[in-house]
C-alpha cells in the first residue's frame, strides 16, 4: 500500500511539474506574439510614414516643376481690332498676340488668350480673372486709375473715317456730327469730348462703326490709325483725313500693385525691343508705307 501511495505521489509530483512547464510555455508564446505584433506595427507605421514623405516630397518636385515651368499666362483681349488682334479661322492672331506669345517665351510661360468686349478687358484684370490685357491699349490717366501699364512697345493716332466725298474734312467739321466709335477706347472717349456724348454712337466692335458709317447711320467714325487702315481697304468708298486728333502710346495692362508680373513683363519687353522682334512682328502686319 505506501509502494501504491508512494507510486501516485511521484505520479502527481510529474503531473504538477509537466503543468508548471505549460503554463511557462504558454506565457512565453503570448508574449512574443505580442512583442511580434507590436514590432509589426511599429513596422507598418514607419512604413506609411516614409510613403507620406515620400509621396510630400513627389508632390512638392511636382510643385517645383511646374513653377520652374512657368506656368499660364492668360491675356484678355479684344479680337476685333486688326492688325493688333483679330480672328484668323479659328485662331486669334495680330501683333499684340505675337508680342505676348514672344514674352511667353521669355518667361518660360504659356500664354492662354481670352476674347472679351474692350471694356470688359481692365475689370478682367483687376478680378484677377486675367493676367494682363493687351487690345491696343492706350495709356491713359484714366485707365491708370484702375491698373497699372509696362512700358509703351507701339505708337498710334486716332484717326476719322469718312464717306468720299463727305463734308467733313477735318476735326472742326465734326460739329454736329454723329460720331461711330468702338465702345470703351480712346476713340470714344476723344469724340465725346469733341461733339458731346449726345452725338457719339457706340459699337461692341470698330467693324459695327464702320458698317454704321456705310449705312448713313453715322456721318465719320473716329478710330485708331491701322485699323482704320484695313477696315477702308476692305470697304470700297471709303476714305481717312489726314489729320491726327491724337499721340497715343500702347502698353500692357496689369492688376495695380503686381509688381512681380510687372517687372519681368518690363524686362521681356526691353530684350523684345533691343532684340528687333517687336520691329519685325509690326511691320509683318503693318508694312512701311
């Protein structure tokens, strides 16, 4: 009986012992599993962390491109005043185009043009919703209430239109006269101050004047000098006095206060100059008489 009792105590004493290396076993595996998972996603973190930066520093070489590109100017414009701008098919084309296509260039930039009426161009600038205008525009001191101008890159006259053999040979014959201008330009303004806002009639467009003109509607129409050049060659019975109401000078309009655009417009515009590609694109549209 004690050999039978001795017997089932060993017996209880390995069982006891086989149980404590279990439960040690046991703890030990749970352990490292969560030392295994906690290395995991530790691991999983830094792994997202260096894709974030990764994919920052993609973006931010993305971004630095694309500003070392240049990116789009876009130019508001007015593309019924030939030679200066004007519809070619399905182009827009003429000499202010060419400038700001040749300052593009300068500055590494693309140029996106935006047809408007004239005097939608300036309120374009100043909403931001354009860069810059270039129509033909000459400086004034009202314009320059509202933005700012480059330096000057064309001169031009205001100029009258008439039928052959009108009464009107001059300024002074204008008295009384209903006047057709182009809505918003130098013209407009000059004819008001001569005969009288009562006597001037305006058009979106130089063309509508100058039909007005053909159709007795109006008795001249006062104009910039080349496109009153190509509207007379395209109208047969038409004619330009001689006299030059005005000297006016064009610029490009920007947004008052943007001096960066301005200064790098400046400069693109000085190397165009002393380079002769100013010269040479007015003269491709306006050949020396």
């Amino acid at each position: 009986m004690k050999k039978k009792a001795l017997a089932l105590a060993l017996a209880a004493c390995m069982a006891a012992s086989l149980a404590a290396c279990g439960s040690g076993n046991s703890e030990t595996t749970a352990a490292d599993t969560t030392a295994a998972e906690t290395t995991t996603a530790a691991d999983t973190a830094a792994e997202a962390e260096n894709t974030d930066a990764e994919t920052e520093e993609e973006t931010s070489a993305e971004a630095a491109e694309t500003e070392a590109a240049g990116g789009v100017l876009v130019m508001a414009t007015n593309a019924e005043f030939e030679p200066w701008e004007f519809h070619q098919g399905d182009e827009i084309v003429g000499i202010d185009v060419e400038i700001a296509q040749a300052i593009g260039e300068k500055l590494g930039m693309e140029v996106e043009i935006e047809d408007m009426a004239f005097d939608s161009i300036i309120p374009a600038v100043t909403s931001g919703k354009a860069d810059f205008g270039a129509a033909g525009m000459t400086v004034t001191e009202d314009r320059l209430q509202s933005v700012d101008f480059t330096d000057t890159y064309a001169e031009a006259s205001q100029v009258i239109i008439v039928k052959e053999g009108s009464d009107i040979t001059g300024s002074a014959g204008l008295e009384g006269k209903k006047i057709g201008v182009q809505l918003g330009t130098t013209g407009d303004l000059l004819s008001s101050e001569m005969v009288g806002d009562e006597n001037v009639e305006r058009y979106n467009k130089g063309f509508e004047a100058v039909q007005a003109l053909l159709q007795d509607k109006v008795d001249a129409v006062v104009i910039d000098g080349a496109p009153a050049k190509v509207f007379v060659a395209q109208s047969e019975g038409l004619v330009i006095l001689e006299e030059a109401l005005s000297q006016e000078e064009y610029a490009i309009a920007v947004k008052k206060g943007n001096t960066e655009l301005l200064e790098k417009l400046n400069t693109a515009l000085a190397e165009l100059k002393e380079d002769g590609t100013i010269d040479e694109i007015v003269n491709k549209y306006i050949p020396a008489e």
